[in-house]
C-alpha cells in the first residue's frame, strides 16, 4: 500500500524531476508534487511524496530526514491528513 510523506524546508532552486529522484533511491516513486504559490507559481518551500509501499516510505524517512539538500536540511515525515477548517471562507 502506498504511503504519502510531507517534505519540508526544500530548497527553492529544487526541480521536481530532482525531488523525485532524490527519493526513488530509496524506493519506487508513486508520485511526487512540490507545492507551488496559487498567484506567483514560486515554490513554498515543501512538497509531497508518494512510495509504494511502508517500508521504503520508512527507509526514506531514515536516511532523508535532515539530509542537506542544496544548502538546506529537508524535513521528511508521515503526512497527516488535512484538518477540516470550519473557520468559513478565507478573506
């Protein structure tokens, strides 16, 4: 079963062709998304990884958490999912 992990802190310079090879050592890539800002299309810093299965996700996180990465400690983790927000619409 496929797992999803959060990275954080990626270094803005980072192509996501990158980010997914950086993890496919560890692993197959189901999927790999680094966000982007909705107006200016710049990356926010962080992005989402999918791996096949726990084990790789888990050995991912084992060797990748705090690696440097162009000059920046990424952050890889379990992603949680979204909270609900029942705070009505963003102004």
């Amino acid at each position: 079963m496929a797992k999803k992990l959060f990275v954080g802190n990626l270094p803005h310079s980072l192509q996501e062709s990158e980010f997914k090879e950086l993890f496919a050592q560890h692993g197959e890539v189901v999927s790999a998304r680094i966000i982007t800002d909705r107006e200016t299309g710049r990356p926010r810093g962080f992005g989402f990884i999918e791996m096949n299965t726990s084990e790789e996700a888990a050995a991912a996180i084992g060797e990748l958490n705090g690696k440097e990465v162009n000059g920046r400690a990424i952050a890889v983790n379990e992603a949680r999912e979204r909270e609900s927000n029942n705070r009505g619409p963003r102004r």
